[in-house]
C-alpha cells in the first residue's frame, strides 16, 4: 500500500497515543531503525527477565516496563 493510504492510521506516521484501553503506543517512520518508506509501532509493556541466580540453581526473575516493537509497516515505494 502507498503512504497516503495509511495517512489517517496512526500506525502509518510519526506520533504517539494512549488506546482507548489505556494502552500506550509510539510510532515512528524513515528513521534508521526503520529504512526509508517505514514505520515501526511500539507498545508500552510490562517484560519479564529470568536470570540464572548466583545462588545455586534456578532462576531469579525481574520486571520492568519498557517500549516493545508490535508491528512494521512497510510502504509502497514511490
């Protein structure tokens, strides 16, 4: 699809927003991350880490909230 057809879509340019749901999300276009003709969409998200524990088998786990890539959109070159 061409950009113009995305243009009303956040998901299509440059910005941020809060769903209806309270999630977060973050896009961003034709940036090096994403190459020329690009957007990558983020969500705002809790993650969970495991981490072998120092204590002798096992796992310790962690979370955090962080910026998780949800999806690519790749436009039509011109």
């Amino acid at each position: 699809m061409t950009r113009a057809q995305w243009a009303t879509n956040p998901l299509g340019h440059t910005g941020q927003w809060t769903a209806a749901d309270g999630s977060k999300w973050r896009t961003e276009c034709d940036t090096p991350a994403t190459g020329g003709n690009g957007c990558r969409t983020y969500r705002w998200t809790t993650v969970y880490n495991a981490v072998r524990s120092e204590k002798g088998g096992g796992y310790d786990f962690t979370q955090e909230n962080k910026w998780v890539v949800n999806n690519i959109v790749m436009f039509k070159a011109n």
